[in-house]
C-alpha cells in the first residue's frame, strides 16, 4: 500500500532516532493537501519549499513523489534537468518556438514536476526557465521544489538580475511557499564518522585507490561531455584526480554529472584553499555575460578571483552526493576551514554539510550500495 506523504512522516516519527521538527509536520500537511487535490483533479498551485541545509526538504519531497502514479510525475536534481533542457534545444534546433514545443512535449508525459535543489546562477539559464515555465505552467503543470533560498531571493547576487524578475513573480503566482524554519541539520544526527578527508601526509592515495579499485587499467584519463581529461589512476569503478585539472578550468556542473554516472568512487588531492578576499570591480557594458550581452556602460561587480574554482568544487560535492558517490580528498585544511572567501559562504555551508555526511558510514552504505 502506498503511504501519503503526511502518512510517511506520521510513520517516521515512530522510527529510532527520527526527530519531530513543525516545520517539517507542517510541510507534510501541505504536501499531502496537494497531493490530495491532484487525487481530486483540482490543484491549482505547487510548493516551493526552502530552508537551511539539513533540514528535510529533499527527504518530503520525495514522499510525495513517491505516492504520485508515476506515469505522471518527474522528479528530477535541477542541474540534470537543465542538462536535458539543453539536450532538448539541441533537438528542436531550426524551430520558431523550440521552447513552446519542448513545452507541449513534457506536458503530454508530465503533470507534476518535482525539482531538487532549485538554484539559479547563469542569466542565460534563468532566461530559459522562465520561457519554459511560462508555456508550462498555462498547460497546467505543478511545480514542487525544494531550494535553499527564498524565491525573491533566487538569481539575488546575480548579474542582470532584473531580466529574471517576471520568472520570479511568475513562481509566487504559481507556487505556495514554504520556510522550513529551525536550526537543526537533521541530515548530521547520528551519523557514524568515516575519515574520507586527509590533511596532506594523512594517508598514502596510492594504496588507498589499490583498497577501492580491485580493476585498475592503464589509461590515465577520463572522458568528461567529450573532453579527455587527465587522470593520477582509473578503475572501472574509481578514478583518482589532481584539483587543478578537474576544478580549476573550463568546466560545468554536466562534466561532474558525467563523471558521477561513470565512477562510484572519486579521489581528489591537492585541493587547495578556496576563495579569497573578494573586491569591487568595474566592468565595462557591452561585454559578455554568460550567454547574454549586456548594454552599454558600466557596473560594478564583487568578486574574488579563487571563487571560480570553489563553484566548480562546490558543484563537484552537489553532483557527487546526488548519485551516492564517495569522495576522498587530500586538502589544505579541514573542509569546515577550507572556503576562506566570502561571496560563496551561503553555498559552501550547503557543501560542508553535505562532505561532512559523506564522511560517515550512512551514507557510504546507502551510496555504494
């Protein structure tokens, strides 16, 4: 028998170790409103449901995905969503309104859909989002998210951040939105620790990718969205890479979703301290932005040079921790030491909390599974 989502948590709350938290009863409820208005064929608005790392978002969405019939519901990490977006543009590449029709395509095979982690950080990205959702959302699709930040707040330190304002007007039009408030990281309680991550000297990498990887091969590389990338060591199941080459260059969040599909162990030394002391730049107008160019005149930025590579590790944990992978790394210091900027601390916390349960036998269990 299929539990409703405010029937999963009543469940769980029985379970050892399971804490009740109102913030996460009172999503349930909402949660199971909704899924009793689609039963009904009368649900009008989805959810947005954002809070702090570790406080269940993810864990209640996916009660209710899991409830839904699932010929009528996607649930899908907006990252990999946006990877199938691009694919899909490609395919419809030459077409008036490609948008449109990608549209009318995923409304015939999905009513409801459930996005993990929605974060907005590319203009041209939040462009195409809010074209799609607005052809989506006029054939009637739902929309449930879980995101870390409040939907005024999405796209907030980005460029160009007026062209998005009509998407996000267009979400709190369309979706009810839910704090789940509170300071505990349900995701740290009771975890049992398992060191993956050593200061330098800590642990011989060689012999631990020996340990891992019981089919070694000769190649020293990977191929990642196309590109061959350097490797130390790869297995069939583990690849051992330098920093440098995997974080500090040309790549996106679809080369650690490659990478995450390809290997269920991933080690990484010399990762060195991330960001530093962010200043004010001017940048002229009528350059480039993304994919969007801009007008002309000036505008000032904050940046810090080392924050390049610290969003590509931070998007490198994300995509690893959404498919179970382990991840062994050799840094400067400690992870909750690591980031020593300033512009990426609301991201890097979500990453901290996320390596520090990859460091434990939950979830080492659950991943490699």
């Amino acid at each position: 028998m299929t539990l409703s989502p405010l029937q999963r948590y009543q469940a769980q709350l029985n379970t050892p170790g399971f804490a009740a938290d109102a913030a996460q009863a009172a999503a349930a409820k909402a949660l199971e409103t909704l899924y009793q208005q689609l039963k009904e064929g009368s649900a009008s608005k989805g959810l947005y449901l954002w809070g702090d790392v570790g406080r269940g978002k993810t864990m209640l969405m996916d009660w209710f995905y899991d409830a839904l019939p699932p010929a009528q519901t996607r649930r899908q990490h907006f990252h990999h969503f946006m990877k199938w977006l691009h694919q899909q543009l490609n395919l419809h590449s030459g077409q008036q309104e490609p948008l449109a029709a990608i549209a009318s395509e995923l409304s015939r095979s999905c009513k409801v859909l459930c996005f993990d982690e929605f974060f907005v950080s590319d203009i041209g990205d939040a462009m195409l989002i809010r074209r799609l959702f607005e052809s989506l959302f006029a054939k009637g699709l739902v929309l449930v998210a879980t995101s870390n930040v409040a939907i005024d707040n999405l796209f907030q330190q980005a460029l160009q951040r007026e062209r998005f304002l009509p998407g996000i007007a267009l979400l709190k039009h369309h979706c009810q939105a839910l704090h789940l408030e509170g300071g505990a990281d349900h995701r740290l309680r009771h975890l049992s620790v398992i060191k993956t991550c050593f200061r330098p000297g800590e642990e011989d990498f060689t012999e631990l990718f020996s340990r891992l990887e019981p089919r070694p091969q000769q190649r020293q590389h990977v191929q990642l969205c196309g590109r061959t990338l350097d490797a130390i060591k790869c297995g069939e199941q583990t690849v051992w890479m330098d920093f440098q080459v995997l974080c500090n260059g040309p790549r996106s969040a679809l080369d650690y979703i490659d990478l995450a599909s390809q290997f269920r162990q991933v080690l990484v030394t010399g990762v060195p301290l991330l960001g530093g002391r962010a200043h004010e730049w001017i940048k002229a107008r009528g350059t480039e932005d993304g994919v969007v160019a801009t007008e002309t005149g000036e505008r000032h930025i904050i940046y810090a040079e080392g924050d390049d590579p610290a969003r590509r590790f931070i998007s490198l944990v994300d995509e690893l921790y959404d498919q179970g992978v382990a991840l062994y790394l050799e840094t400067q210091l400690p992870p909750a030491e690591l980031y020593q900027g300033d512009t990426l601390n609301f991201e890097y916390r979500r990453t901290l909390s996320r390596l520090t349960e990859m460091q434990s036998a939950q979830y080492l269990e659950n991943g490699l599974a």
